[in-house]
C-alpha cells in the first residue's frame, strides 16, 4: 500500500489545541461525501501517514483507534491536507463500509451525502 499523498508539513505545521489535539474532516476521496469528524494527536498523524490506514484519538477512551480494527469499516488515507491556519486537517479516505458507528454511511443524519 502507498503512503497517502502529503499537503503541508504535517505533522510539523499542525497548531494542535492545548490537549494536544487537532479535528479531523473525513470526506471520501470517490464521492466527496464528508463521512465524518474525528480527533488526532501526533501520534494518531504519524500512524496514518506511516501505515496509510488511519488512526485517531478517541477523547472519551484517552487512547488511539485505529478505523476498522473492531468493526471492518476500514479507512484507507488517500490524502492529508492541513488547513491554511494549520489547526484542522483534511483526510480523503477510501472507505470500506458505513463511516459511522451507528452503521450510517456518515455521521452527518440527513446530510444529502
């Protein structure tokens, strides 16, 4: 597997916020649907960069996930883009099965995604 295509200087340029954190948008790289907003830290980017599945920080658990481990609903980094401010990024992903853990295609209910 290829490692995602990289915009920016991430993960230097990234502004995290004072939990060392910064949001993730999550569209999918075939349908431009955003399918979701999840939390990184450093780790969590340098795991997604490195390994191309990606990973997040889950603020609830205090502990890294990596998408699909536990449900099969893989997310595959096609991309990471970091935002001109440098506190949000942008993650296309090709996505196997729903993104949400309610089994919704994306978080977002009654999005026309």
């Amino acid at each position: 597997m290829s490692a995602p295509e990289i915009l920016g200087d991430i993960p230097d340029g990234v502004n995290f916020n004072d939990q060392g954190l910064v949001p993730a948008i999550v569209q999918d790289a075939t349908s431009n649907a955003v399918l979701m907003l999840a939390w990184m830290n450093r780790e969590a980017i340098e795991r997604t960069l490195s390994e191309g599945r990606v990973t997040y920080f889950s603020r609830s658990r205090q502990e890294l996930w990596r998408k699909g481990d536990t449900s099969g609903n893989v997310q595959r980094a096609t991309s990471v883009a970091l935002d001109c401010d440098g506190d949000t990024l942008l993650i296309r992903v090709d996505q196997t099965g729903p993104a949400c853990h309610t089994g919704a295609a994306t978080c977002f209910e009654g999005s026309d995604q």
